[in-house]
C-alpha cells in the first residue's frame, strides 16, 4: 500500500443498478457503475477516492461495498431522485454487451464538484462519462503526477471533439478495440494505436476483452492474450476493473513509472478482470484479495511465458 | 537443417489457383493451396515432400515454386482436367473470407497413393481435406513420430464421424477458433480445448488469426498474440503457413520433442503466418528466409516479453 498521503487515486465515473442476462443467468438492479467496478479492485493496492452521483435509493449498505474496502466516497453527491440504471444482456454473444435500456435518472444533472482534498490527487480516472464532464474535473485537479482516460461509442459519435479535447490532456488512453478502430476510422490495431497516440496521450492501452490488451508507448508494443477463464459468467465492468488493476498498480509505484512498471500494470489489469468476469456484477471483485491476485498471476505468467527446457 | 533421411514431413494438402479480392486489391489465379502454403516455410527447417492433385494447367513454373524450395514434388499427380480454384473476399472482414467460387475439379476424384519412401516419413501433416483422404493417407504410413491434423467448417459440417476417427489417431490438431468452437458447441475456448484433447490429441492449438494461438497440452495453456502486423495485405493461407512453421519446427527438433519444443514450434508458426499475410497468396512466404524469420523472432519477443527494469 502506498503511504504518502498525496500517492492516491481519485475516479470519477458512474455509480447505479445494473440488471444483467447473461448464459449464466439474470440478476436484477445489482450494483455497478464504473466507479464501482474500477474502484474495488484498485483500493487492492492504493487509497482511492470517488466522485459521483447517486440518488436516494442508494442506501448506506450500497456505500458499504466501497466503505468496506477503505474508498472514501465523500465525494459522490446524493441527489434527490434515482440512480442510474443499466439493463444489458449478453445471452447472444458474451464479448458483447446488448443494451436494453439506459435510465440516466440523477446521472443527467452531475456536475462534478472536487473538494480541496480531492484536487490534491495524484493519479486521476476519469471513466466512461461525458467528456465534457471529465474535462470539468481535470479543470480543478491542481497537478496530478497520471492522468487515465475511458470512454466507449456513445461519445465517439456524439462528442468527438470534445473528447479529443480531454484527451490530449491526459497520459493515458485505456480503450477497447472496437471503439479504437471506430475513432481512428482504421481497420488495422497498429496503425489505430499509433494515431491515438498522436493524438495526446503517451500511453495507449487497448482492452481486447478474451483476447487480453494491446499496449503502445515509448514507440513500442507490449502485447499478451487474456487470462484463460473457463467460467465466464458476466463481462460487465471487465474494461472498469482492469482499469483499476492499472491504476493501483501505477500510484502504487508512485514516481517510479516506467515501461516495466507500465507492462505490470497491464497485468495487473488483466488479473482483476479475470476475477471480474467469474461472477455477476461486481459479487468476484468485491471478494478478491491481494493473495489471490497474486496466485493467479503466478499461473499467468506460465500461460503466456516459454518453459525453461528440462 | 534436419539432415537424417527419416527427418522429414509429408504433407497432404491442396494445390490450385486463388483469385483474391481484399482493401488491398485483386489477384487472379495465383498459385495456392493448403500444400503449397504448407511446404514453403516447412521447407526452410526441414526436407519436405507434398502429396497432391494437379490438372493438365499447373505447369513446370508452378512446380518450380516448390521445387526451388527444395521441395519433393514426386507426390503429387497430374490429371486430365484443370487444377482445384478458389475465389474468395476479405473486403468487408479482413479475419474472414467471403468464398466466392469453388471448383474442385482435379480434386474430386483424387485418391492418395503413397510411394515406399513417403510411407517412411517421420512428420506427417495431413492438411485441410476430406477427413476420409486423411485417413487414407495415414494407413499407408508406417510409422511416423507425428502427426498434425488441420480441417475446416465444412468437413465438420458434413463429414463430423468420419473427422473424430482420424482425430483419435493424430498427436496434433490444429484448428481455427471458430471451427474449435463449431466442432465443440461451446462458446468459450478453455472449455473446447479440453474438449477436442479428449478426443485423442495430446496437442490441440487453436489458430486465432490476428489474436495469435492458444495451445493446450500436457494440461496446461499456451497462450501468446499474433505478431503485430501494420500491412495485412490478404490473410489468405496464414494458418497453413502457421502449420508449417510448426510442424517444421518440429521436424527440426527430431526426437527431441517436449512442452518448450511445443511453445517454440507455435512461435515459429506465428513468425511464418505474420509473412504469409504481408502480400498477395504466397508471395512473401516465397521470398522469406531464416535470417528474416530470425529478426523478426528477435522484434516479437520484445512484444510478449516483461522488459528488465534498468
């Protein structure tokens, strides 16, 4: 655990109800949100504070998951109205999320406010929100030594300018494949990678769902398939926690980034997610523990490393 | 170079001629062929010998390909008729093809018959044909120390019975992602190769095109990404030439076959395909040597390997 009072994470996303129906199974109005789901797995390895907005039907045994993992959630406002809603299924094709609806509610009106404390951070998320509203918040953090950045469709066809606005402010760019080749109009990873990269941040970081990430920084490839997960029973937020397992392995390298602390923290990623797609919602990661990080990432590494010959 | 007589490879596979439309643009009747796309990198690791069907139309230059390769072509008969054509379109996916056209012609009535000498062969690869011609083939085989197995939608469509009776015989299968997962009914990939090794291989390696191989064995997974390619010019032939890669690795490592010659072989495999896919049928593979395979071994490593901390 980092130590420094200033090496801290603060997100900025979205906290709700998701209803799922997966091959697995369908559960209703379950805890999720991007907050949520980048939050617990990076509280593994820093102190992580959020910012949000909830309404009143978000009770106190809903900040308890975050609570309980030591968040501070002083920053997420309390509306009158209800929480965000998702309802999603992913009986037709697991890697793909078909939305059934999406119940903005008190999502409509945030504006994300950053108290004193929150200003100080060090390492900022800024999740899949609003570009002009990740903005906002990059406005008034006072000098963060990590910026990180999500996004997904919705905003590549509706806000295009404002998210490149956003992203030439940050270090780095976390996005899945479909959404990279979409905003750089390419059919080819590589070439997407390196116009993104053009585009601002010195990291770029494609999440590629079973078939694992693709990194491109310091005019290099880092590349590695996905944790072999045999029970896949609900992807959602899979893109959230790897954020989160890159994040906290970041600040809590603190000063020290570089490519290998970068090349871990992709793995970092891709362990949570693992954990996160074991279960619905964010029952897996809300259980995981830094020990049972680590013992996968022991397999890991013999999936994807040559054997030393006998 | 593998200099025992006994180390060798047989390959039974396809001959023809391929009309290819890709973002690229269109070739007409170039040569191709799971044989050919096979022979030429197996050629570079190890002696080669092709068993095939050929009209009146494959001519001497056709046969020089190979043959400047140092490829035995003694295998492969000559019909009344005109060569196996295949048209096909990567225009709207680059992963998959469009099959425009298909003419068997030599090859619907081809029966294999092995020569005393190609009976002896140590490595035997039995590539994408009828299942009952691969059998065929293997009973005329004395005793090899390997077999590979490649097949497509088709075979497992029509011909399924047949499929796992020659399966249960081989030590290798290697097969696309989405025919492993068709073959299987299952929808995740941990789960069907478990599946297939249960039908006899000890080796099942998935080819994932773009997303590289996962290879499962001895009860564990290997899995590693596709080398990144910026051009991918006509994918056409990529997992044969993966095959032959492969199987020449193999070939290469003689007796000496255990998990880190399996890892090496699939590498080699990936090295090969990444070529294959830079130009128009096989042009590139007709051009690349060890040397370049070599660079380009160096640069991939560099991709899938943790970078020592400075």
């Amino acid at each position: 655990m980092a130590s420094k009072a200033s090496d801290s994470i603060l997100v900025v996303g979205s906290m709700g109800f998701d209803t799922i129906t997966s091959p697995s199974g369908h559960v209703d109005n379950l805890l999720g949100g991007s907050a949520n789901y980048f939050s617990l797995p990076a509280s593994l390895y820093a102190p992580v504070s959020v910012v949000g907005v909830v309404g009143e039907d978000y009770g106190p045994q809903h900040f308890k998951v975050l609570q309980d993992h030591g968040v501070d959630t002083e920053g997420v406002q309390v509306q009158k109205g209800e929480t965000f809603r998702w309802a999603g299924s992913y009986v037709a094709d697991l890697n793909e999320a078909v939305t059934l609806k999406t119940e903005l509610n008190v999502f409509r009106n945030f504006d994300p406010k950053l108290s004193e404390a929150h200003r100080q951070a060090s390492f900022v998320f800024l999740a899949n929100i609003d570009p002009i509203l990740q903005m906002r918040v990059l406005d008034q953090i006072e000098s963060a030594d990590f910026v990180g950045l999500d996004t997904m469709n919705y905003w590549i066809d509706s806000k295009l300018p404002d998210l490149k606005k956003v992203l030439a402010r940050v270090d780095a760019f976390l996005v899945n494949e479909t959404e990279a080749l979409k905003m750089t109009g390419e059919s080819n990873i590589v070439v997407a990678t390196k116009k993104l990269a053009g585009m601002g941040p010195k990291i770029i970081v494609v999440k590629r769902g079973e078939y694992g990430f693709f990194m491109f920084s310091e005019n290099r490839f880092f590349v590695l398939p996905a944790v072999p997960v045999e029970n896949v029973v609900d992807p959602t937020g899979a893109g959230d926690s790897f954020a989160g397992g890159f994040m906290g392995h970041l600040c809590q390298a603190g000063k020290g980034i570089n490519y290998r602390t970068l090349q871990d923290a992709c793995i970092q990623g891709s362990i949570v997610a693992s954990f996160c797609v074991q279960d619905f919602g964010i029952r897996a990661l809300a259980k995981v523990n830094l020990a049972a990080v680590e013992r996968r990432m022991v397999e890991y590494m013999q999936v994807v490393s040559l054997k030393g010959t006998p």
